[in-house]
C-alpha cells in the first residue's frame, strides 16, 4: 500500500523484514520482487507521487570540481526516482567493463558479464521493452546506412540502444506497489540517519517528515538513492564509525563517475566518395532529407553509434567510448528553439513513438511548448534545417558519449555548514577527469579518422578542445551517477561486496548504480535494474 508518512505516529516504530530507501527504480525493481511473499517490505520514499518543490530542494548542494549540472536538475525526489525523467535509452554495459583491465587503474568487476547476463531479459520486461535488439546487421533493423558495411568491419563496429516507452516507474508500479499486501510505500519519509553504535549491524533508520519523526526497523536494510545520496546518507550517518557507515577506509563517495558527453570532431565530406548510392544521407532531395532525419534519430526505437572493438581496446590502452554522427549538432548556448528542435526531431520521427510519447507524458515540458518555442525561433531553426537537413551538407557531427576512468579524487562528500531543513548536510561534488579520459576520446577518434578516409566518406576535424588543458569546459555528463560506492572484494578500495553487501555489516545492502566500479559508455539504466533483480534473487536466499 502507499501512504503518506505523515500519518506514522510522531516518534513511533514501523517494523519490516525488508526496509528499502528510495522509490526509485533500483528501489521499486526489489520491491516489486516480493509482492505476493511472505516478506514484509517497507519502502521509503522522500518524495511524493507527483514531484514538488519541497522534496526536490533537499537535493540541492555544490558543484566545486569540473563543469556540471546544477544538481537539483540531476536527480528527483518522486516516487519512481529519475525514471520520471529519464530517456529511455537502455543498452548493457559490455563484457570487457566488467573485466579488470591493466590499462585502466581500479578496473575490474567481482561478478562478470555472464554472472548478470540472465537478469538482462528480466531487466528488459521491468523497463517494458518488447522484442530488444543489439544487433545491427538486421536487414530490417533501420540501421542507417553510415552504420553498416561497408562503413563498418571488424574494427570499427556499430552498437546499438533499445528503448523503453520511457517506463516512468512510479506511474507504472504504483498500483501494483498500493495492492500488494505485504509491501508498504512510506510517501515524505526522508531517511536521515542509519543508527546503531556498531559498524557491524544496522538496527534502524530515522525518518523524517516535515511534520513528524519515527524510526524503521529491520532485519536488512537496502539503499537505493544513486550516486549522490547513497554517499550523502553513509557519510552523514556518524553513529557507529565517525568518518561515515561503510567508511574505515576512506572510499565512501570517492570514484564518481559520469559519462561525458561533447561534440568531438566533423566529418568533412569528400564529394567524390565511391559509396555515393548507398550513403543517401548525404545527397539531395527527398530521399536524402529522410536519410539524414534517420542518422539524427532513427525512427525505430533503436539508436546506433559507433565504437572500436574490444581487440583494439586493448592493444590501444583505451577506455570504452561511443561516437555517433550528428546533423542537428549540439551547441554549448543553444536557444530554445534549437533545443526544443533536436527533442522534437529525436523523440516523435514516428508516429507510433509520438502517440506513445504524448499519452504517457514523456516529453520533458509538454509537447506545446516545445512547438511555441520551434515557432518562436522559426528564422534560426529554418536556417539550420536548410543548412543541415534540406541541402548536401558540407560536414556531419561526431558525438560522442564514453566512459570516465575510475579515479579516487573524483568524488563526493558533505558540507556540515550547509544543512538541509532535516539537518543534514548537503552534498558536495568533485567531478575530475583525468588525461586519460581526454587522451583516450582523443585517439578514438582519430581511429575512425583514418577508418573513415580509408572507406572514402572524408577526413575528421576535431574539436579544439582537443588541444586545451581546459578541455572539461567543452563537454557535458549525462546525469549518470555511478561509483561512489563501488563493488569488489577489496575493503581498502571498494565499498560493498559481490552481492552489494557493505564491507563488515551483516545487514545493509546498496542496490543503484553507486556500486559500479566502471560504467563503459552505456546508459546505466538497464544494468543498475538487471542488478537489483540480482541483489532482490540474493536477499531471497537469506
């Protein structure tokens, strides 16, 4: 059932076989693994079942590292967590980021690919995606032409998302979460302290309402905040160890890791090029016009990039990266109206995505007001169709999206002198990328430079920012908050265990996405779910 926590008796005790924190989708996903058991299941959500100012303020905190977000836009105090937001794009991370790579300092997953490989099919059911697909080599698969053979071998591949309607999980789960008898959503109910005076065990949490306070007790404790408040709440909770629950060592919070996203280089077009009848993308008329929609954004719910294989991974000492061509390029100061075109463009090219889109409300804003501001900048937005879409275009975009090597003064941590309204500080990040990061995007690209001068398409131009020290400035995350409480056997560099147990407790668990230790370049979506499922199958045995 769900109920607004305000309603729990004022420094009452709510007991529970299970106490999950955070509705969010790690947090709905083990949940939903118990209805209809024996197990009682409380789940405590800080949010309400509709985001609102009062919940979202207490994400508030301080960038003081790499440019980022601002942070109340980066994840969402709702039943449902960022799934009420997010995009939709689901892909697994691949087999080699699982694997301990000497290349890339504190590397290496404890499970591998194999170990999470039968949870993925679930994981595709949870995010409601029908008939998933990775391979591209479908003949009616709507891989755009750039991204088969003979633009494609054995060293340059194509890599493929899948889509989810976006499956808003509070929306989607909520009723089943209010039927379930043995499952309670607590709604306002801001955990603010793991108590207990031993490292070892966890008795109960304080919660916090804007009207009351009250504790749960458990027999295991698992929190699925993601990869700010995960931190934030270990770090906060000073009870048993002063430095932070799960923090002897120093790791809680280090790590963090997003994706950055940037605009890398342009494909300048040779003109002579032997492949003209089949790259219809960069010709005129009609034709022309659709294939270069469909390069921006295929109207299938695939989306496709390309990436070097694992072999030259390796013998090139790279992180994993994605690049993918771009008509509709992204631009740091971008108005409106453009912004409003490319997610127009990206998300409604087919009919059916648009009625599904438009009936479950997955348009960030409303459809409406993305069109008044398409017309509210019809001169800018007619000159870039007309330069990018209608004519030849002289060039194409690289975008790339790739991995962030795993680095220890990355990290979060807390402001005591900056409280929220419960009293507990706020977050602090420390996003830094490293040389290795810039250095490995870098000769990616320059990879497929000399892939795509040797099939004929033209030659690459990078970015400046290629050259900078100040390269950070020129580049984006993608709100993917992982590894700030990373997974390995290892207490001195890792956090939790192989079943995302917290080194030396017997009773608290981390379900989201903070215990990756790599994230690859895939969205983290669909992994951080396939592993809950596995965390929800563990819990089960105990």
């Amino acid at each position: 059932m769900l109920l607004d926590a305000r309603a729990a008796p004022n420094g009452g005790e709510i007991e529970a076989d299970i106490c999950i924190i955070g509705g969010g989708m790690a947090g709905i996903t083990i949940a939903r693994e118990f209805i209809g058991t024996n197990t009682t299941v409380v789940v405590l959500e800080s949010g309400q079942v509709e985001e609102t100012d009062a919940a979202q303020e207490l994400t508030a905190g301080t960038n003081v590292g790499g440019k980022y977000f601002d942070l109340t836009t980066t994840r969402f105090r709702v039943l449902g967590g960022s799934s009420q937001r997010w995009a939709g794009w689901c892909r697994p991370i691949d087999p080699m980021d699982f694997e301990e790579r000497p290349w890339v300092q504190n590397s290496g997953w404890p499970i591998s690919f194999d170990d999470l490989a039968p949870y993925f099919s679930r994981a595709h059911e949870v995010c409601q995606i029908e008939n998933p697909s990775y391979d591209s080599t479908t003949p009616d698969g709507g891989v755009p032409p750039l991204y088969q053979p003979p633009f494609v071998n054995d060293k340059v591949a194509t890599v493929t998302w899948t889509h989810s309607p976006p499956t808003k999980f509070g929306a989607v789960y909520r009723d089943s979460l209010d039927a379930a008898k043995n499952i309670t959503v607590y709604l306002g109910a801001t955990v603010t302290n793991l108590d207990g005076s031993t490292e070892h065990h966890v008795p109960s949490v304080t919660v916090h309402t804007d009207e009351s306070t009250f504790t749960v007790t458990a027999k295991i404790f698992v929190l699925t905040l993601g990869g700010l408040e995960t931190p934030r709440l270990l770090l906060t909770s000073t009870d048993a160890v002063p430095a932070g629950y799960g923090n002897q060592n120093d790791v809680v919070g280090r790590y963090f890791m997003d994706h950055p996203h940037l605009l890398s280089g342009h494909v300048q077009i040779n003109r002579s090029h032997t492949h003209r009848p089949v790259v219809a993308s960069l010709d005129r008329g009609v034709r022309g016009i659709r294939q270069r929609l469909a390069l921006q954004r295929p109207a299938s719910d695939r989306k496709f990039a390309l990436s070097v294989s694992p072999e030259i991974q390796r013998s090139e000492n790279l992180l994993n990266a994605s690049i993918h061509f771009t008509v509709i390029h992204h631009a740091k100061g971008e108005s409106d109206a453009v912004r409003s075109l490319r997610l127009v463009v990206g998300n409604l090219r087919s009919p059916t995505r648009m009625i599904r889109q438009i009936r479950i409300g997955a348009i960030p804003g409303g459809l409406g007001i993305h069109i008044r501001n398409i017309l509210k900048g019809i001169p800018e937005v007619t000159r870039l169709v007309i330069n990018n879409v209608v004519r030849k275009p002289r060039r194409l975009g690289l975008f790339a999206q790739a991995e962030q090597s795993p680095n220890p003064d990355s990290r979060v941590t807390v402001d005591p002198s900056d409280p929220d309204r419960y009293n507990v500080p706020r977050v602090v990040l420390n996003w830094q990328l490293t040389d290795q990061d810039k250095d490995s995007i870098n000769r990616t690209q320059q990879l497929l430079s000399d892939h795509l001068v040797a099939v004929g398409i033209g030659r690459v131009e990078p970015e400046p920012w290629i050259a900078s020290d100040n390269w950070g400035a020129n580049l984006e995350g993608g709100h993917h908050h992982m590894g700030t409480a990373r997974m390995g056997t290892d207490p001195s560099v890792s956090v939790v265990d192989q079943n995302g147990r917290i080194h030396g407790s017997d009773n608290v668990y981390i379900g989201d996405s903070s215990v990756f230790p790599t994230g690859g370049f895939s969205n983290p979506g669909l992994t951080m779910v396939a592993m809950a499922l596995r965390l929800a199958d563990h819990l089960k045995t105990l």
